[in-house]
C-alpha cells in the first residue's frame, strides 16, 4: 500500500518499484514468497549502495538482495514477532532508533549490543509548530469547537492500534469529564486494521 505520504516520498526518489510483500507469511506461503522474491530481485537489479527500510516488518525481503540494510525503528518491539524479521534486524548492517529508550527496548529484546544503535529523533519544523500566546490558544480552542475551560490533552496520529489511541481513550473515560478534554487528530488507516474501514472508524 502506498499509503498518505507516498507523495512525499515520490519527490525524493528518482523512480519507484511496486512490491506486494517484504516477508514469508505461512497462511499465503506462495503469494507472500513471490512477493519476498520481487523484493530481492527489484534490490538486485536497481544495486543500490544502502537499502534503506522503514519498518522491521521490511527488512527479511531487503536483505535477500544482497545489499546492506539499514532498518528504521519507530515503535518498541511488538510482544510477537517472526523469527525471520529477528533474524533480518541481527543482520542488518545499521539500526536507527527514535529514541534510546526505544534502542534499549530493541537491544534487550534483540539480545544484540546497544552500541549497533544510532539515535535519530523525530525533528518537528519551528517554522510551523512555534509556542504562541494564549488569545491564539483560545482563538485555536474556538474555531475548532474545543472547550476553552479545561486541560486539553491532545492525540495527534495516525489512528492505528499500534499507537495506542484506545489509550488515550481510556484514560480520557477515567478523567474527570469537568476538568479534562481529549482530542484526536488523525486519519484511520484500514491497511493496520486488516483493510475493514469500518474498524477503522
């Protein structure tokens, strides 16, 4: 899936190749290493320096093509995981964690030394996310229909169960309704909830 910030993506790379798939999966094994063995071919033939991959779930089919690979880790270690994405991450040639809490959860779980670790938070533009005065708090707080009254507790994401947002609401049902109001700015993505918009919603 393409996904939102495809866009984005595509002004930065000079060409795109579509792949179905970055790993074996047991209950379609011969769509999903048909899938795997586009990947590695498509790595093959373009012989990049470095492959870079966003998610583990990408990295068991980037590195079958033989290149290194560099996997970008935005979320703690999920409780199950495929052996092949842990052996895909032990091999990779980098790892980049948002944090040095998210490295250490990964190094601990990964059993590998934290020093394979490179830390790269997660950059917020000045320019356009700047503190401001409270009259354009509330002028915010108004236009958006947003109580003026109480703390504001705001989840801004993609709606996403790995996020956490049934967390926050939680939490917010737990709150003292008087004092306390949660807002959440995001799109759902039906591709995290098995492609049913309706869960989504």
């Amino acid at each position: 899936q393409t996904g939102d910030l495809y866009p984005a993506w595509a002004k930065l790379a000079g060409r795109g190749v579509r792949v179905d798939g970055y790993a074996l999966r047991r209950d379609e094994l011969l769509r999903s290493a048909r899938s795997v063995t586009s990947v590695a071919v498509a790595v093959r033939r373009l012989a990049p320096d470095l492959v870079y991959v966003h998610h583990q779930h990408h990295s068991p089919g980037a590195l079958l093509g033989g290149k290194p690979v560099v996997c970008h880790l935005h979320l703690p270690p999920p409780p199950r995981r495929s052996a092949q994405e842990d052996h895909a991450l032990r091999r990779a040639r980098g790892l980049i964690a948002v944090s040095r809490f998210t490295a250490r959860q990964w190094s601990e779980s990964l059993r590998i030394a934290p020093e394979r670790f490179s830390i790269v938070h997660n950059g917020v533009d000045l320019e356009r996310f700047a503190p401001t005065d409270e009259s354009r708090r509330q002028a915010v707080r108004h236009a958006l229909g947003l109580p003026s009254d109480r703390f504001l507790v705001l989840f801004a994401g993609r709606i996403d169960p790995d996020k956490g947002v049934d967390r926050a609401l939680e939490t917010a049902r737990q709150l003292e309704a008087s004092q306390y109001h949660l807002a959440i700015a995001g799109d759902p993505n039906p591709g995290s909830f098995r492609g049913d918009p309706a869960a989504a919603r």
